[in-house]
C-alpha cells in the first residue's frame, strides 16, 4: 500500500502532461519533462553512490522530487508570458528552485563520494596498522618458542583494549579459550568477531553469542562457520533464520559439525558455490556424492571444473571402483558374479 502511494504522486502528474497535451495546452510540457527526468536521474545517481543498507530508502521518496522538479519547469515556461511583472518573476524563481533541487542531488552525491574516499583511506591506514601488530606478534612469538600462549597473554594485557593490536592477537592459534570467551563479551564487534572466530573458541562461548548478543546477525556467518558450534545450533539457525543473512549455506555446507540431514538437505541446491562446499566437508561419503553430482547437473554452472575434478577424486578415495562418462565421473556398478 505504502509504495502504491509512492508511485501514485508521478502518475498523477504524467496524467496530468497527457491531458494538458490531449487539450493543446502543450506549452512547458517537454521542459517539465526535462527536469522531471533529470530530477530522477540526478536522485538515483546520488543514491548509489551510498554504501549504506538503508539508502535504497530513499528511491520511494525520488518521486516526490521529481514532480515537484518537473511542476516547477512547468510553471517556468507558462509564467514567462504572464502580463504581470511579479508572475514572470515568480516564474523565474521556479526555473531556480528546479535548478536547486538538481544540485542538491549532485552536491549530495559528491558529498557522498567525497565521505566514501575519506572512510577508504582510514579504513586502509587503520588495516595497515593491524598488519603491522600482526608482524609485530609474529616475530616476538617466534622469540619465545615453547613460551606462545604466556607471551600473548601479556601482549593481550599491555593492550589495554586496543582493538588494533587485539584483533590480530585474538587471531592467534595461542590464545586460551578463556581468554577469547573474556573478549566475547566485548562493546567491540570487531573484537568479538575475530573471537569467536577464532578455531580456540569453545562451544559454550559460541551458543552465548548466539543466544543472548544484543546483535547476533552480526555473527551469523562466523557461527555457520565454526567447527565448534552445537548442531544445534547450527540446525535451529538454518530453520529459523535462512535468509537473515545471504550465503550462509555455503558456510554450513563446508562445516563438519553440520548435521547430516542438513548436508542432504542443502544438496538440493542449485548453488554452485555452495556445491563447491559440500565437496569440502570431510563428512561427504559416497552416497552423498551422487546427489552432489545431480545437484551440479542442475546448476548454473554444470561444468565447474572445481567440482568436476573434486567429484573424481572424492570418488576414488570414498567409493572404491569408478568410471567415467562423457567427463563426468560416475560410480560404476559393482562386478556381476559368475556362475560356476
């Protein structure tokens, strides 16, 4: 209902060009027109310059402005020949406010453009530092061989919550599961992020993120993820939330705590990416591998070369004997015994 009444306000006005048309009244129609288009053009490019999730908002009001855009172009070309002095310049201000509702959309999207290039350049500086920390952790841990998980623990303290030096330390295959259960419950998402994700990071620390985080969409993907997360878990995210976040099936196909009955679930997909995981969980056995292959034939990318090749190798190693058929490899059917 809301978007019908969105879309209401430009077709009124296009009815109302039509009319203005059909009767002879055709003066300013084709300015109006003009700044109508413009008005939308200007918006839209604006719009994409946004990388926020909720700027495709602001397409429902575009229309508003066009019109209004496109009324003003209109009225413009008809007060021009009004008799009175103060409608021509009323005219003229209308030929002024179109003009400003058009640069404010290019000012807009050049403010945008100039505030993404600003984030980019931090984001990159502050990227740079982390890597530096990494290096930095690196070699002080190579000093004190047998001594890691003592030595990180201290970096982790010094940091004094530093998330650019955490994040990188929290990544680290010394850090104690206590240690990242502690940080689990940091403000920082950046930091609990790279916790949980994190192979250390115990079961009973990850059910709590999914259960009680004031966010846990954010985690979604590291969760799909882990090896460490409850069946389920894993199950209730899948039943209940498929679509929360996109390509989570691809996480839960490559995982090897994933339930099997999700993994025969998910081979119903026609997903090549998500075909491309299953072919990676160390779970798949040969029976599995002929509803991958099925999956693959109905695919957008039936001949993936990925899958193709990791379907032959699989079968060698989980089926026994095997042959091959027009390049694709199909499980060959077991020897017939002889009579005597």
């Amino acid at each position: 209902m809301a978007l019908l009444i969105f879309m209401l306000v430009p077709i009124i006005y296009l009815i109302g060009l039509v009319l203005l048309y059909a009767t002879g009244r055709r003066r300013g129609i084709w300015v109006s027109l003009v700044f109508f288009a413009l008005a939308m053009g200007v918006g839209l490019w604006a719009i994409f310059q946004s990388r926020s999730s909720t700027a495709g908002i602001g397409v429902l009001f575009l229309p508003f402005v066009g019109v209004l855009a496109g009324v003003l172009g209109w009225l413009f070309r008809n007060l021009q020949i009004a008799k009175h002095f103060a409608l021509r310049v009323l005219g003229w201000l209308c030929l002024a406010g179109a003009m400003a509702l058009l640069a404010w959309g290019v000012y807009d999207g050049l403010k945008t453009i100039k505030l993404n290039q600003t984030r980019d350049a931090a984001q990159q500086a502050r990227s740079a530092r982390i890597d530096g920390h990494r290096a930095a952790i690196k070699t002080l841990l190579a000093q004190n061989k047998g001594r890691e998980p003592a030595t990180l623990e201290k970096i982790i303290v010094e940091a004094n919550n530093d998330d650019e030096i955490l994040i990188p330390a929290l990544a680290s295959e010394y850090v104690s599961a206590d240690t990242l259960d502690r940080f689990a419950r940091a403000d920082d998402l950046s930091v609990t992020l790279t916790a949980v994700r994190n192979p250390n990071c115990r079961a009973e620390t990850l059910v709590r993120i999914f259960r009680t985080h004031s966010y846990p969409d954010y985690f979604f993907q590291a969760l799909a993820a882990h090896p460490n997360t409850p069946p389920v878990i894993l199950r209730e995210m899948y039943q209940k939330n498929p679509r929360t976040i996109m390509g989570l099936d691809i996480w839960f196909a490559k995982n090897p705590a994933t339930p099997d009955d999700m993994l025969l679930e998910l081979t119903d997909t026609k997903d090549p990416n998500v075909i491309q995981s299953l072919l990676q969980n160390p779970k798949v056995d040969c029976n599995m591998l002929g509803r991958i292959d099925n999956a693959l034939k109905r695919s957008s990318r039936p001949d993936d070369s990925y899958s193709i090749g990791r379907l032959s190798d699989l079968r060698k190693t989980l089926c026994g004997n095997f042959a091959q058929s027009d390049s694709r490899v199909t499980v060959a059917p077991p020897p017939t015994k002889e009579t005597p």
